[in-house]
C-alpha cells in the first residue's frame, strides 16, 4: 500500500478478489463488474517454462483486483459466476 505525505490514508486500497483461468469467465466477471459500475485491474499471473511445459493446454489465470470497499457487493453479484467456495471468499478477505 503506498502512502502519500500529502494525505492522511493510503492511497492504493485494491486487494485481489478472484482468478479466471478461461476466456467464458473472465468475459462474465467482465460484464457485471461493468454493469454495476466497479472498477476492477486484471492481472495476468505469468507462468513459468516448467509449469507450462508439464501442464499444456492450460492458460495463465487472470486475477481480478477491486477496491477493499466492493468486496462484499461484487461478492453477492457475482455468486452465480463463482460458485459459493471458500476458496473465493479467502481471496476476497485479503
């Protein structure tokens, strides 16, 4: 988190909400994100020559990072697209 001497709070509050590892989903999240007006950052997780070696076929996954206020509510608009995993919701709280 990056700290302006201007300003009393952090400047940069996004936290990594969830990861799409196929182009259906990500276009999914995409939309509704969109549609409810959050902002969000992909992230694409860069694998190594190792990992795409012994795993072909596999894509890289993209992370989808939104700001520490619209957790909960892109959570709840979102449940229809990921599923109700505690696997989401840990990477939600971090």
């Amino acid at each position: 988190m990056e700290t302006n001497p201007f300003l009393t709070g952090p400047i940069n509050n996004e936290v990594d909400f969830c990861r799409a590892y196929d182009l259906d989903t990500k276009r999914n999240i995409e939309k509704i994100l969109t549609e409810n007006q959050i902002f969000y950052f992909c992230r694409f997780e860069d694998r190594g020559f190792l990992w795409r070696l012994f795993h072909p076929g596999q894509s890289s996954a993209c992370v989808f990072r939104i700001h520490d206020r619209e957790v909960d509510r892109a959570r709840e608009l979102l449940r229809s697209v990921l599923g109700e995993s505690n696997h989401h919701k840990k990477e939600g709280k971090k």
